[in-house]
C-alpha cells in the first residue's frame, strides 16, 4: 500500500514560504518545491522511516524522521527560521 504526504512550510511566524525544496529519502526517494502557499506533496511512498529535508535560500535546513504506514495522507508541518 503506498503513502502520500502533504507538507506545508511556513516561517516561525506562520506565513508560507513557497520554493523550499522538500525531500523524503527511506525505502523511496521523492522531492518536490513549496508552492506559493508553501504546499508540497510526495507522493507514491512505500511504507517505512523516511527522512524528511526542507532547504531553501535564506532559510535554516529542518530535518524530520517521519514512519509511514500507507493508508491516508500524512500531514507534516516544516517551520522554518530565518538562515
């Protein structure tokens, strides 16, 4: 059964940020960038640990280990400091 995440990246005040590149390496490897909304999705993952990276210009790179067990979408939120 396969997996999709939806991620949303903000600044530490909560405003979104669009173009953070958002990767989750594990069982699969998957990327995607931030829209203006600061929405991404990964989609098609295999169950399994994943390790979640959100990077962008004049941001500070936030990592997550996130366990996926298929079924519906997981939810991740990336607040992201100032770099």
């Amino acid at each position: 059964m396969r997996a999709n995440v939806e991620v949303l990246v903000v600044s530490e005040s909560g405003q979104p940020i669009g173009q953070i590149l958002v990767t989750a390496q594990g069982p699969l490897y998957r990327a995607g960038r931030s829209d203006n909304q600061g929405k991404v999705s990964l989609t098609g993952l295999t169950p399994g640990t994943y390790r979640l990276r959100a990077e962008g210009e004049g941001v500070v790179t936030l990592e997550k280990e996130l366990v996926l067990k298929g079924g519906p979408p997981v939810s991740v939120d990336f607040a992201l400091a100032a770099a």
